[in-house]
C-alpha cells in the first residue's frame, strides 16, 4: 500500500460514496470494522448538515478508539467538483477544517482542491472511466485513481477493467482503486491480482442495514441480475446504471432509455433539485447484483468478505506451488 493511513485497514477495500445511500451510521460501522467508509457531502441538504455529519463521524472514530485500543480505518467524503456545485468551496473548507483523512473527487480535478488538502496531510483520490480524465487528474497532483469500469454502479464507464488498469498504469504510479461489479471477498482478490491496490465496492453495500436505501431498492437487487442492469443517459443526461424495474415502474420505456438525452422528469423542479427526485425513485446498481441475495449488517458482511478474500488467497497460493 502506498499510503500508510490505509495501515489499519483489515481488507483492502474502500466502500463508495453512493448518493442518497452513505450516511454516518454506514461510515461509523465500515471504519471500525476495518475498511473506508465514504459517503458524499451533498446527501446532506446544506454545509451545515453535512459538517454536523463529519463530526459525528469522527466523534464516535474517537471514541471507539479510546474504548477498544483499535485503530479504526480512514473515512472519506465526495465531493462533486463542478461548476454545477455551488457548495464545493464551502464543503472544502469544512473538510480542511476538520482534516478529513481522504477527499474523493468527481466530475473535475482541481490542482487548488488538492493543494488545499495536501496541506492537512489528506490525500485525494478522483474516479475516471477514461485515460483522458486520468491523466488530468494526475497533472492536477492526486494521490489516487478510482477506475471506474464497464458494469460498475452509477456513472459507470464502459471499458474492461484489464483494458483499463493496463492503460492507467502505464503512466500513473499511485495508488489505483478499482470499481466494477465487486461484491464477494474472490473479487477483491481478482481486483488486487489484476493490479488494483484497492477494491472500490458500492452496490454491495447498498445492501447492508446501515445503509440508507430504501427496504424496495434492497430487495429488487436481491431479485435483479446482471442483464437488468440498464446503462442509459436517461436519467441523467450522463450515463450511468440504473435498475431495470425501477426504469419500468417510472414508465420509461425501453426506447426512452435507448435515447441520449435526458428525459424530462418534471420542469418544475430546479436542475440539482430534478435530479435528486430522479435518482431517489429511479435505482441505481451496478451488474454485481448477481452475487446479492441477502442484506447484512456491515461487520457481518465485513467478516463474510474477509474469510471469502482469504479463501481466494490461498487457492492462488496453490496455483504458485504448481505452476513456479
């Protein structure tokens, strides 16, 4: 590992920041059970809701640390750096003021943003689907990568996440972080074989009871596959994956979600406002739900992962034995 605040991590893996679904209680458990809990600044409505959040994040951090000895695990906060954004600066600035150990950028990568929490001794780590934008953020000065691969939850990307490793790696020397239908403890094996340093999993912790998503979403990915995940610029404008019944059940067609463009969902409505009403009744989920078929609380789920990565561990140590 590159960088030593991921020391106390018990698995190498990095839960995603996920709209609507990450909130502190999903944080708190990730961390003290040795993985990075993430969540993005905008699931709170205002600065103030989402200062009040880091501090009850690091508040019970501290506190478990002082009542058990242990190190917990980092945690993280997304923020959207974009123009769109009217809070990025002021989300900044309460990230620098309460030292957030790790900032994980979206949509842009801004060298000032990194500068400012280069300047606490946080690290940034920016998510691509494409060597253009990592090689950006890599002039920006970023810490690390987040691949965002063909099959991934939300704004996917659609290349093979070999293709894409390969391609990043043969210029950037950080960490990498792989996303991309990652839901069992085999795949973050595969993830750290095919050369991920760390595995970046968001649809199976929808799946958990500390999440915030709703009890429906959390069965329809226990009952999805991974044909029913529809990668569409429907809903957004931009594409992402969304849940086929969840598309049906807001009448949109198969040839709506066929279009480019963005459907109209209610004019009414300002542009950040339409698009929180849309991804909160229209579902999104990656084409690991195929391995989902159950909902745990996170240090079970944890506890699973680990035994799962270990297991898958020493079958490759079988395979050096027989083929060195």
């Amino acid at each position: 590992m590159k960088n030593s605040i991921f020391n106390s991590l018990q698995l190498p893996v990095v839960a995603a920041p996920m709209f609507l679904i990450s909130g502190p209680q999903m944080v708190i458990e990730c961390c003290k059970n040795g993985i990075v809990g993430t969540f993005p600044a905008l699931n709170q409505r205002s600065s103030e809701g989402f200062e009040a959040w880091v501090v009850e994040i690091k508040t019970a951090l501290a506190a478990f640390e002082e009542e058990t000895g242990k190190k917990a695990a980092p945690f993280g906060v997304n923020l959207i750096v974009h123009p769109t954004n009217p809070r990025v600066r002021e989300d900044l600035e309460i990230c620098v003021k309460h030292q957030v150990p790790l900032i994980i950028t979206s949509l842009g990568a801004v060298p000032d943003l990194v500068a400012a929490v280069h300047s606490y001794g946080g690290l940034v780590f920016h998510d691509i689907i494409k060597k253009r934008h990592a090689e950006k953020a890599t002039e920006a000065g970023v810490d690390g990568l987040i691949l965002v691969a063909a099959g991934a939850g939300g704004h996917a990307g659609t290349l093979h996440p070999l293709a894409l490793i390969n391609e990043i790696k043969s210029f950037f020397n950080k960490t990498i972080l792989l996303s991309g239908c990652i839901s069992t403890g085999n795949d973050i094996a595969s993830a750290l074989q095919m050369g991920a340093d760390l595995a970046y999993m968001g649809t199976r912790f929808i799946n958990v009871e500390e999440s915030m998503a709703d009890a429906a979403y959390k069965e329809m990915i226990i009952n999805s596959k991974a044909e029913d995940i529809i990668y569409t610029a429907a809903v957004s404008g931009v594409n992402a994956s969304f849940l086929r019944p969840s598309l049906e059940a807001m009448g949109i067609t198969e040839a709506q979600w066929k279009q480019t463009k963005k459907i109209d969902l209610g004019h009414e409505l300002e542009a950040a406002q339409a698009e929180a009403k849309a991804w909160k009744t229209i579902w999104s989920a990656g084409q690991g739900v195929t391995s989902i078929h159950d909902i745990k609380p996170i240090a079970e789920l944890i506890a699973q992962l680990k035994n799962e990565f270990i297991s898958a561990l020493q079958k490759q140590q079988t395979y050096l034995d027989k083929y060195r």
